[in-house]
C-alpha cells in the first residue's frame, strides 16, 4: 500500500547529505552532549564540600572547554573547505545576529534552508503557531516538535537581533506594546531569522538594510 501511494503521488527525491554535512551533523550533537556535561559540572561544583571532588571537577571543566574549542575549530575548518558550505555560511553570517556558531548549527540542522518558500521554513522548524482547536472549542496557539535544537540555538541570537537589527527591533517592541508575553515575541523573532535565512540563502545574497 505505501509503495503504491508513492508511486501515485510521486513524491520529490530527498538529497541526501554530503560527506561534510554529515561529519559537521556528528560534531554538533557531540558539541551539544558536552555543554550539557558542563552543566551538569557546574551544578555539581556548587554543592561540593571535598576539597579533592572540587580539583576533580575543576579539572572536568577545564577539559570539556577545551573539547568544545576543538570541536568549534574541526567545524569551521570544515566549513572553509567546501566551497559550496562557505559561501552559505558567509550569506548567515551577514545577518545581524547570527554568529559563526550560530550559523553552523543553522547549516547542519536545517540543510533544506533556500529550498523552501517562508511557510515551509517556519513549519520545518515548527515556528508556524498551531491552534488547539475541537468543534467550536478553540485555545491558544503554541509551536512543538520539528528541529527543537535549532529554536534553542537561535534563542540568543534572537535577543542580539532586537537590539542590534533595527526591523527586528521595533517588531519584538510591536508586538510587547499589543500585550503579548516576552516568550511569544521572542518566537516570533526566530522565525523572522529562519525566513530571513531562507531567502537570503534562496536569492545567493546577502543581508543588507535595504534588501531584509
């Protein structure tokens, strides 16, 4: 029954990740695990009284630093060396807001961005508020699921982006004065940044005041 109703629909090809993508995929989870661990660290060292577990966890601190540099450094090196990867990381760069970290995390989360009109972009990474509704019973719209990780990466840069991007700005202020909650407006920031993204990345230009 699936391979007919594909075959019906004929669906569109996925591409499948490149080497590089796939290499800088694996070093952002493994980036991931260790700032967790350095939480994790950080909330331990608070509460130890044992003068040696405080050396032991210090020195634990120190190292995980230490791996995340690296990790920040393979990742960039692999970026610089495909062609294709760069140019794109320098198009996210451009965007107020957005830093080489940030960008990275973006390419390696969301690869379909530029192959997507602004809907479809804020779907994929569930941005698009969706409404409880049953009958004539209707609550509030939240977002869920999609790439969590990547709302997560853009919430600070998102906060960078309303003081340092003037449009950017004035509609997180727009949306507080009409009453909506910090946490709302500041989601609509992110989408603003994935749209911006994507149409950058679609158009091969990048951000400019008179182009955003």
């Amino acid at each position: 029954m699936l391979a007919k109703f594909g075959e019906l629909l004929e669906p569109p090809h996925s591409k499948s990740k490149s080497q590089t993508l796939v290499e800088l995929a694996e070093l952002v989870v493994a980036r991931r695990a260790l700032v967790k661990d350095k939480t994790a660290a950080k909330n331990r060292q608070h509460n130890l009284v044992s003068p040696l577990l405080k050396r032991q966890t210090n020195r634990r601190l120190k190292q995980i630093e230490a791996d995340i540099r690296v990790i920040d450094e393979v990742c960039l090196t692999l970026v610089r060396a495909d062609q294709q990867l760069y140019y794109r990381f320098n198009i996210l760069i451009s965007i107020p807001g957005l830093g080489a970290l940030t960008a990275i995390i973006m390419l390696s989360e969301m690869p379909e961005l530029g192959s997507m009109n602004k809907s479809q972009a804020a779907s994929l990474a569930s941005l698009a508020p969706i409404t409880r509704q049953s009958g004539t019973c209707k609550g509030n719209s939240s977002i869920r699921g999609g790439r969590a990780n990547l709302r997560q990466a853009l919430y600070m840069p998102a906060l960078i982006a309303i003081r340092f991007n003037q449009e950017m700005g004035t509609k997180y202020q727009a949306m507080i004065e009409k009453g909506k909650p910090a946490k709302v407006a500041i989601t609509a920031i992110i989408r603003k940044l994935i749209i911006t993204a994507n149409s950058l990345l679609r158009d091969n230009r990048k951000w400019s005041k008179i182009s955003a």
